[in-house]
C-alpha cells in the first residue's frame, strides 16, 4: 500500500522518519522545544535536512540540549563547538544558543514552563490548517509574527517570524500537514 505524505518529505528515509513521527505532532515537553527552538534557529539561510542529518552531532555538542548547562558555556566551549565539524560552524548561531539557554530559563521562571507560555500564541490547542497543496502554506502569520516579536524582546536570538513559523509547524503548533497526508488527520 503506497503511503501519500507531504511532498516536501520526499523519499529520503531520514524525512519521511522525521515526517511520519515528528513533525507536526502537539509537543509540550520543555527539553524538546528547547531542541527544536536551536536547530530551527540553526537552519536559518539552510535546509532542515542538513540540520536533520546534523541532530545527533548537535545532541551531543550542546550536552542534549540542557539549558542549565548551555547557559554557562565560556568563551573556551564556544571555541571548541566552532571546531566542530558536525555542526553547522556559524559563531553567531552558537552564541544565540546559549543567549537562548538563558532567555530560556527566564520564561520558564515566570511561567512554570517553557510549554505555557509558548502555546500561548495558539490559546493552548493546534491550529488546524486545511492546505491541498505545499505551495499555500505560508512562511508567517499573525501568530508567529507575536511569538517572534515577544521572544526578541524577552533576549531570544534568530527568532525571525519565519524560523517562528517552522518551529510551530514542527511542534504541532499548527497541522500543516497537507489535507492528502495520511498525518493530516492524525494530528
């Protein structure tokens, strides 16, 4: 039985893994939208399956992912992750992540987690899109153009409306999925 996803996932396995099992499903656990607040930022001017094919390498650069230990990296481990070739070596990326860690942190002290406050921006539940095609989903919306402009203010960096807009269609803050996919009912 031949399965019909989105196109963008082609046929390389390590997409149609990330697509059938990741991306668009509601996540709420902190560390994985900490995770996926840095690759998305990472990705910036790339494409997501260089930063797919790079995941393991940056789980273990970034000591999976643990804001509390990101946020005290010294200028000695920024050096080190610049040597590291399994990663995307871009100075300005490494150092928002640990700014990130950081902002991080601070949202999460204020709102109990990271979770409760970045659903907020969908009033806690998916936006449910109804595309027939790739070519009409958007880059941005009103929402991610919020979350975008309340991340900067609050120290988050390559948090532009568009890496927004990625990072809710990855974490299921909207079903982008084409209403053709199987995923599209799914989540």
């Amino acid at each position: 039985m031949t399965v019909t996803r989105c196109k963008w996932a082609g046929d390389d396995p390590l997409y149609c893994d990330y697509h059938d099992n990741e991306w668009g499903a509601p996540l709420h656990d902190d560390k994985m939208l900490f995770e996926f607040l840095i690759l998305e930022g990472a990705q910036a001017g790339l494409s997501w399956i260089t930063i797919l094919r790079k995941r393991e390498n940056y789980r273990k650069a970034f000591d999976n992912f643990d804001p509390n230990i990101i946020v005290n990296y010294t200028q000695n481990k920024v050096d080190e992750l610049l040597q590291n070739e399994g990663i995307i070596r871009n100075k300005l990326k490494i150092i928002s992540a640990i700014k990130n860690a950081k902002a991080f942190l601070e949202v999460q002290e204020e709102f109990g987690s990271f979770d409760k406050y970045i659903w907020s921006f969908t009033d806690g539940k998916t936006i449910q899109n109804h595309w027939a095609s790739l070519s009409k989903v958007p880059v941005s919306t009103t929402e991610s153009d919020a979350m975008s402009k309340d991340l900067k203010k609050r120290g988050f960096k390559f948090v532009g409306t568009t890496i927004c807009y990625a990072f809710m269609q990855a974490t299921g803050m909207v079903n982008d999925h084409t209403t053709d996919c199987f995923r599209y009912k799914e989540v």
